[in-house]
C-alpha cells in the first residue's frame, strides 16, 4: 500500500503540472509547426502504453523516447516497426543500440510515405493525369552515458528531409534527454527534448516560373521568377515522466507509467500507460492519452521468444483510439543479443 501511494503521489503531481500548463494557455498552437511525422509515436510496446515512454523505455527504442535511457541498457537491440497511419499513409522505423566501453551509441531511420497522388489544378480540378508523392524521412546517430549508478545522460543528432514531388526541405536537429534512478525502489524519472533545431523552408524547380514584367511590351524577354514559401518551425516537444514496477509475484510484473508533455504546437497534453508481464514472456498493456483532438485510449500485447542462445525475439502489437478518424494499428519486431 505504501508504495502505490507513492506511486499515485507521483502520477497525480504529473497531472497535475500538465493540466495547470494548459489552464494557462488559451491560444491554440496547433499548425504552427511542419514535420509532423516526427511526433508519431514508435513502438508498438510503448504507443500501446498511451506513450507514455520517456521513463519505462529500455531497449532500442530509447533513441526515439529519450536517448538517455541507452544509457543503462547492457545488450545490443535491433528494432523494426511499422505503422498503417490514417488514410493509407505508411510510417517505418528501424533503429540498431549497441553498448561499447566508451557509453552506448545507436542509429535509425524513419520514413513516412503517403503513395501516388494525381495532381489537380485549378483548370483541371478532376485530375491532370500527372501523378506526386510527399515522403518524409529521418535518420538519427544517439549516445549516451551513465554518468553514476543512478544517472545518465543521452544525446541524438537527426538529418530531417521532407519532399513533396519536386520540392525538398532538410536541416538538422537534436534530442537532449536525462535519465534519474533517485534510489527509491525502482522509480525511474526521465525528460527529453526533442526536434530542437533551426526552421526548415522549402525549394526546388516547380517553384520556378517566367513572367513578362511589362505585358503591353510583346517584345520583352521572359523574366525568371521564383514562387516564394514560407519557412516553418520543428514541432519541439518537451517531456517528463515517471515509471515505478511492482513485482506482484516472482512471475508477475505491473510497470506504471505516466508523462506531461509540452509540444511547442498544441495544448500541453499527458499520458498514463500500464504493463502486465507474465514470466517476462507475455505482455498485456493499455494506455490513455490526455488532452489530445482524436485520441484517448490505447492498448496491445507482446511475445518474447527465446530464438537462441544469447537472442530473444519481441513481437509486439500495438492499437490506438483515433475518434472520428478511426484508429492506427502498429506492429513492432525486435532482436535482442
């Protein structure tokens, strides 16, 4: 009893600094940001957890959550995810970790793709014929470091592109996140900021256009003229969690979770997230995602499988409440060795 009354302390206090923040905020910051698809959650562990992950992570998925957590990690994890996103858009992600004397490195790439779209123009409105695609992608390089037996500290560089048909925008951008194992059981306490870098503006020959500066004039060359676009911000996220494990039984494991993020372009908004492990080889977890427009509940299971000696297998599942854009479903797979 004594320890989930702390564990509520630490969950209502989260809460509760989450719901202050937005009380405070009454301009919507939604559509102030682009590259979007660097806030989709990955693994499907840790979005069937409501994503509250910046605390619990620990395997190749702290590189994404909060690279921190590579930190303590002690095997080498080779992740895959992929995720049927809302209307027939494809995300992948693959990461590798591996710990070496000198801290704990790791690598990954994201790709989001959308498929072919007909292009449409103001006099063909049905359709030219002509077909694009918007791919977006990422590929980031992670260390970390334990600095003490309860202390650590993680770093992430990210080469960030966007391409819609002809145009592309790039930059560069990073991920700082700690790591607080305070003493106190197992409570793990972790922040993360994520996607801080420079504005990201797009360029490329379909912006390209001739015009005639003087149209009475029928003898005037063409001049070159370019279409100008805006530039955008990253969608910088700032999070900060708690996860606590109760050992029920020698087989029985729940791990508690809960995190308060603050997107640089939404409400701020939180996450609570539970999982049941049975003999570290079955999985049952459910998640609920705070003050965000569709989504709310989440759930999903997993399977450890030893494959061989010094390798397990993880297959995981995870689904995720979208409201009136129904719902996402993801499936995870993993080596660890």
């Amino acid at each position: 009893m004594k320890r989930l009354r702390y564990i509520l302390l630490v969950a209502g206090l989260a809460l509760l600094v989450c719901g202050a923040a937005d009380a405070g905020n009454s301009l919507s910051k939604v559509g102030t940001a682009g590259a979007q698809f660097l806030k989709l959650g990955m693994g499907a562990r840790y979005t069937a957890m409501g994503e509250a992950s910046v605390a619990s992570v620990n395997d190749g998925y702290a590189l994404y959550w909060n690279p921190a957590a590579m930190g303590g990690i002690s095997k080498s994890y080779l992740e895959f995810t992929n995720t049927n996103w809302i209307n027939d858009v494809t995300l992948n992600y693959i990461a590798y970790v591996t710990p070496t004397k000198f801290g704990t490195i790791g690598a990954s790439a994201t790709v989001l793709s959308s498929g072919d779209m007909e292009i449409t123009t103001v006099e063909q409105p049905d359709g030219t014929g002509r077909m694009f695609s918007a791919t977006s992608y990422a590929l980031a390089f992670g260390y970390a470091r334990q600095m003490t037996d309860f202390f650590s500290v993680g770093l992430n560089v990210k080469y960030v592109t966007e391409r819609i048909s002809e145009e592309r925008a790039s930059g560069v951008a990073f991920d700082f996140g700690t790591m607080l194992r305070p003493g106190y059981r197992n409570l793990r306490i972790g922040m993360n900021i994520s996607n801080l870098g420079p504005q990201l503006k797009f360029s490329g020959t379909e912006l390209d256009f001739r015009y005639n500066p003087s149209p009475d004039n029928a003898n005037n060359d063409q001049t070159k003229g370019q279409l100008s676009v805006e530039s955008y911000e990253l969608p910088l996220v700032f999070r900060i969690g708690a996860a606590y494990d109760l050992q029920y039984s020698k087989n029985t494991r729940v791990t508690l979770a809960v995190e308060a993020h603050d997107p640089s372009d939404n409400y701020q908004q939180g996450a609570l997230g539970a999982e049941v492990a049975f003999f570290d080889k079955f999985f049952v977890r459910g998640g609920y995602k705070i003050n965000y427009e569709e989504e709310n509940v989440t759930f999903g299971a997993g399977l450890n499988l030893k494959v061989w000696q010094h390798t397990d297998l993880n297959v995981n599942y995870a689904w995720a409440d979208f409201g009136r854009l129904s719902s996402v479903q993801r499936v995870s797979i993993g080596l660890r060795f």
